[in-house]
C-alpha cells in the first residue's frame, strides 16, 4: 500500500501550507458549520460567502495593518498575469521603471514590453543576480509611471532588506514568495501583489493590495476581468472568484494572526529558521555555496550547491529517502533550494540542518575519486 506520511516538503511554490489549516479544511470539506454544504457548492453571493472572502480580507487588513486609502483584490491568473495587468491599468502614455534583480522582475519586465513603453533601471545580471541594487544606484526619472521591484526573487534566492524609496512615484512590488514573511510598511507601496501559492494558500487567487488613487488610473478599454477598478468596484466578484483558494487563503491568515500571534512572531521565527541553514553553509568551508550575497539572503528561498552535479543529486537522492523532499533548485539553474515558507515548521528545518551536517560528514569532496 502507498504510504501517505506527510514529509518535510520543500518545494518553492505551491509550497507547504499550514497543518492546522489543512485539518480544519479537511473537518469543513464536506459540510461548512452551520451551511449544509462545502465552501466549494454554495454561491460566492451567498450570505454564507460573505464572511469568508470579507474576513480574508480583514485578516490581510490587519496583518500589513493596511489603511482605507488602499483596497485589496482577489484576482486570478497567478502573478504571471499581474506581470500584463499592471502594465494594462498603470502605464497610460508614460514609461515605467523596471528593478531587474533576476528570473521574476526580468519576466515581468518582458511581459510589460508587450504592452508600454519601459526602461530598466537597474539590472544585476552583470553579477549574476546576487543582489539588490542601493537607491543612489537606481536612475528614477521624475516622470516615470511607476517603478517595478520583486521583494524576494524566488530562484536566486534574493531578497530586499530594505525597499527603494521612490518618493512620489508609485512603487509596485511582486511579493508573491515573501508577502507575510515579515512586517512591512505598506505605504511605501503603490501596489504590492502576491499569488498565493506560496505563503497564502493554494494556487487559483491572487492577492493585490492597491491604493485607491492608483485604482482610479485604469483606462476603459481594457477588458473588465483585468480593469482594477471595476474588480474593486465589484468587490472582486465580476465574476465567479475561486471560492476554495479564497477560503483557505482566510484560514492561513486566521492561523497566522492567532496561532502564530502576527508578523513580528512570524519574522522573529523565519529567520531563526533560515539561520539554521545558512550556518551549516557558512560552516561548511565552502562544501555547501549558496547563490546571494550575504546581506541579500532571502529568509524564505535558499538555493545552494555542492562542488558537483553529482553530488547535488546524491544529496537529493538521500535527502528524498530521509522525509525531505523538492529539494531541487529551479529547473533555469540547476542546483539545490530549500524553501522554507511560513509553513515549513522548525522540526523540518532542523532535520534538513542535521541531514546537511551529516551528508557533509559522510561524503568529503576532497577524498572523493
Ligand atoms: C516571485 C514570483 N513571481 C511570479 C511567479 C509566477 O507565479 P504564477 O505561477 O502564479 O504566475 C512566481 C512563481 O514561482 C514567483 O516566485
């Protein structure tokens, strides 16, 4: 019989999510308290819908501490379609501002091309992608739409310490694999966004907190399931919005704010977490290499290597056999990545820590061959 113990999974996205979340999910499946029926077989207009999508977005609200100037969508599509979408409502007749600092931001910047006129500010291919830039580095003119950032690249494994200060000019910010990590200060942010797959839930919503005045800029004629404004008009309910993705989106946002107790809780334990893994790396006397510079180190996304091919598979191989499993690195890079999400709990970083010591201890590349 196939054994259905759950591992320590590592996968960068859809990642790990939350147990208690997934027990009370599992305890709902069948019959919502009090409704007669799943979340999934009740109308996203229904009295009984209401409170889920109003109370994931109150969660939200209070997470990010997120003021009334600023509204928050649920959108579908993943962030690749926020990639066209931003372009689509924000560019009107001026150019944006691209930050690329690897995979994500660079696509982003593709798919913008499509649609406006843009100009990169800054790219850290020259280095390979291991860091973010200073603002003196970023040449942000005056009359640019918008200026385009990815908080935590997800395959280099780089993430901002602090974001660029863009004055007047709107900041957008992928946050798709870092949102809730952290507290942040939303209102340095014109527009934050995130698919969910990562740190909010499964995949099928996005989350898009926008300010208002920025909402107002849409142009009207665009198609309605990718106008801003008329999805914040509507209440993110044009049209049938992805009512389970949603609902689990409210349950990881109740789990963070009552079981873990907030942001600052949650931050205080990702980077005891990442720390944990970093140190064994650092110690490691060059054994292990990770891909960011020290201070870019992304406390969500690890990728590292070892000195080959070979024994990165070995160690997957072992690693797999041992309860830790997608532990390979993005299939553009190669290599090892270990994402260790909110969701990922202590216990599995741990036994990562241990099987990383361990593997080191029982395979010495200088005595290998
Ligand atoms: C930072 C970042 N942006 C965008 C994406 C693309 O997300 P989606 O598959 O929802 O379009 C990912 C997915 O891994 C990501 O990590």
């Amino acid at each position: 019989m196939t054994e259905s113990k759950r591992l320590f999974n590592f996968s960068s996205g859809p990642a790990v999510l939350p147990v208690p979340v997934l027990e009370r999910a599992q305890k709902e499946l069948l019959c919502l308290p009090g409704v007669g029926a799943s979340v999934m077989e009740i109308s996203h207009r229904s009295k009984e819908f209401e409170p889920i999508i109003n109370g994931a977005r109150a969660n939200i609200r209070t997470l990010l501490n997120i003021p009334d100037s600023y509204d928050i969508l649920f959108v579908q599509g993943g962030a690749l379609l926020q990639f066209a979408m931003i372009p689509m409502n924000l560019l009107t007749g001026k150019t944006a501002d691209y930050v690329v600092t690897g995979t994500w931001s660079k696509k982003a910047l593709s798919e913008a091309k499509l649609l406006g006129n843009t100009r990169v500010t800054w790219d850290g291919n020259d280095t390979g992608y291991r860091r973010k830039p200073c603002d003196d580095e970023l040449n942000i003119t005056n009359d640019s739409a918008y200026v385009y950032i990815c908080s935590n690249e997800t395959i280099e494994g780089v993430q901002y310490q602090v974001f660029p200060n863009t004055g007047e000019i709107p900041l957008i910010c992928d946050a798709s694999s870092d949102i809730f990590c952290r507290p942040i200060d939303i209102t340095k942010f014109g527009l934050l966004y995130a698919c969910a797959q990562k740190n909010l839930g499964p995949a099928g919503v996005t989350v898009v907190i926008i300010r208002r005045d920025l909402i107002e800029r849409s142009v009207n004629n665009i198609p309605s399931l990718l106008n801003y404004k008329k999805i914040s008009e509507a209440g993110s309910m044009l049209n049938t919005p992805p009512c389970f993705a949603i609902y689990i989106v409210k349950l990881v946002t109740d789990w963070l704010l009552n079981d873990i107790g907030g942001l600052e809780k949650m931050y205080e334990i990702n980077k005891e977490k990442a720390a944990l893994i970093y140190s064994v790396i650092d110690d490691s006397g060059e054994y292990y290499k990770t891909h960011a510079d020290k201070k870019f180190r992304s406390i969500m996304n690890i990728p590292f290597r070892l000195q080959s091919d070979e024994l990165d598979k070995k160690f997957l191989t072992e690693a797999k056999e041992a309860g830790l499993i997608t532990l390979s690195g993005h299939r553009s890079v190669g290599g090892l990545r270990a994402s260790i999400y909110n969701a990922m709990p202590k216990e599995g970083v741990i036994t990562l820590r241990n099987f990383m010591l361990d593997f080191a201890k029982n395979n010495p590349y200088n005595r290998r061959g």
